[in-house]
C-alpha cells in the first residue's frame, strides 16, 4: 500500500501537512543498509532516480533491488535528488562525502540529507546546513544482508532519528512510510546510542560463533541445532525480564564449574579464555546488583577470576 507521501521545506520553516507528490529520492552508498532503505523507500511510492556505488558487490545490489535505478556518481545523485538525499556510506567515510558534495555545489536549499549512521548525529552534515540544505541522522537499528530478505525484516523496527525541530514532523513521516517507529536520539548521546547497539548486535554474533566454535571441539557436529532453542529462549528472557533472565554457574557462584570452563579452554582454545573472563566479570556483577548472587558467596567466584586474569595477563 502506497503510503502518504512528504514535502521538504527550506531548513528555516516548519514541515506542514504531506502533499499528495512523492520524493525524489537518491541515494549515495548502495551497501547493505542502503540498497535496502532504498528499495523501501521505492516500495512506499517514492521515486529514487538515481544511485552511486562503484564496486562489484555494490552493483550487484543494484541489480537486485534497484534494477530500474541507474548508476550514476556521486555528485550526479545529490543533483537528482532534489527532495531527499540518502547517504549510506561507512561512519570515517561520512564527513568526506558531505564535505565533496557541499565543495561540488551539489547541495541545494529545500533538499534533505540524510545520513544513516548510527555513530554520527548532525554536526557530520555541518556542510549540508552551509549550503542551505536540512540535515537528518536517520539509523535503522537492524542488522541488514542487503538482499530482498531484509525487506519483510523491516516493518516494526526503530529509527535513532536525530533531527533540527523543524524537520521532525518530516521525520516522523518520513519513518511511519518505511513502517518503522522513529526513536529521538540527542546529539551528544549518538555515540552511547550505537555503542549500545554494537554492543548487543555485532558482539552478540561474536559470542554465537565462539560457542558454535566450543561446541565443534567438544564433538557436537551440529552445534545450530543444540545452539539455537537455547539462545532464543535466552535472548527472549532477557528482553523480557533482564538480568532475572540469569541462570547458569555464574549466577549461583559455581566456582568449581567455571575453573573447569577456564582450563578446558586454556587447553582447547586460549583465545577464548580472555573473553570468557570479561563476560563471566560483568555477569557476575550484574547477578550480585539485581541480588541472584550474594557478595560473600560472590567472592572465591571472583577470586578464580582474578586468578585467570593475571594468568592471561603474565
């Protein structure tokens, strides 16, 4: 279903009620994350017109969710676009695109730039205010394939939306099109923001792969299928019920059991040992904070733990 379309403004007025045209749209960066957000944004009713991307695994996502959008440069996109430009490109690669794109006199006023970014708030799009243009911190907080797969993916999750307050009805719009659900991150808390995520996300794909990898020295040939009923319950207590969702040797202070852990992947697999330590660490404190771990019965428990830290440490 085609969904109400949005109007810029100039960055110094308001956004008012939505018109019934849809945005031109391009986007700069045809990645995972925006080959997909452009493919939504066409799903929504809006018209990308043009795209940049200049590897092979770029114009291979071209050819699967923007066949009809042709491949033009950078400069060339942010002229087409003359109502929302979408830059998707790494977080250390984002200040220097804006800035050649401000130097090019590709900006104009009336268009919106927008970056997708989690790290990055609206000081990077410095050079987009310059030129009169309105910027936009717009992160979707999934983690994406840049295949059609993530398009079904998408309906439900939330956007950390940084925005001036005049464009946050445009927003807010802009958000509700790509059926998500917009989150308002300050500035100065874009960092704690995507630190946050990296950290449950990205870490999260760590620690599943170390323990698939465990698994497979233990003998287990099919570690997904012991894995994954357990770590969905896991993950689905957790959301759930936070640090109550704890159990395991660390929350009842089963000293024996994690030295056994510990020597057992010494022997097995060293590298594995220093991040077992760091999170046995902060699980420990977490279970004595929310009071599943009591601290006297907490202590030879940290006390192995600080045994293996210098250990790893010598």
């Amino acid at each position: 279903m085609m969904s109400v379309s949005l109007s810029p403004r100039p960055a110094d007025q308001a956004v008012g009620a939505p018109t019934s045209r849809s945005l031109t749209v391009g986007v700069i960066g045809v990645g995972r994350v925006g080959a997909v957000l452009a493919a939504a944004l066409a799903t929504a009713g809006h018209r990308v017109v043009a795209a940049a991307g200049g590897s092979a695994a770029s114009r291979a996502r071209m050819a699967l969710l923007l066949a009809d959008v042709p491949a033009r440069s950078a400069t060339s996109v942010a002229r087409a676009a003359t109502d929302l430009l979408l830059v998707a490109v790494p977080d250390d690669a984002l200040a220097g695109v804006v800035a050649g794109l401000a130097e090019a006199g590709a900006l104009r006023p009336g268009q919106v730039v927008a970056h997708t970014s989690g790290a990055h708030g609206l000081a990077v799009l410095a050079p987009v205010v310059v030129a009169g243009a309105t910027p936009l911190a717009l992160h979707p907080a999934m983690t994406f394939t840049g295949t059609p797969d993530d398009l079904p993916r998408l309906p439900g999750i939330s956007y950390g939306l940084t925005a001036p307050a005049q464009l946050r009805p445009f927003a807010t719009r802009l958000v509700a099109d790509l059926n998500g659900v917009p989150e308002w991150v300050a500035e100065a808390e874009r960092p704690l923001y995507h630190a946050a995520l990296v950290h449950g996300a990205n870490h999260l794909i760590t620690l599943v792969n170390e323990a698939a990898d465990r698994l497979r020295d233990a003998g287990v040939t099919q570690p997904g299928r012991v894995l994954t009923p357990l770590l969905r319950a896991a993950l689905d207590n957790a959301l759930r019920l936070g640090d109550d969702a704890l159990t395991g040797p660390i929350s009842r202070g089963d000293t024996g059991t994690v030295e056994r852990h510990l020597a057992q992947l010494a022997a097995t697999a060293p590298e594995s040992v220093g991040p077992y330590l760091a999170l046995a660490r902060r699980t420990a404190d977490r279970a004595i904070a929310a009071g599943w771990l009591r601290p006297t019965d907490a202590q030879p428990l940290l006390g192995v733990l600080s045994g293996w830290d210098r250990k790893v440490a010598a």
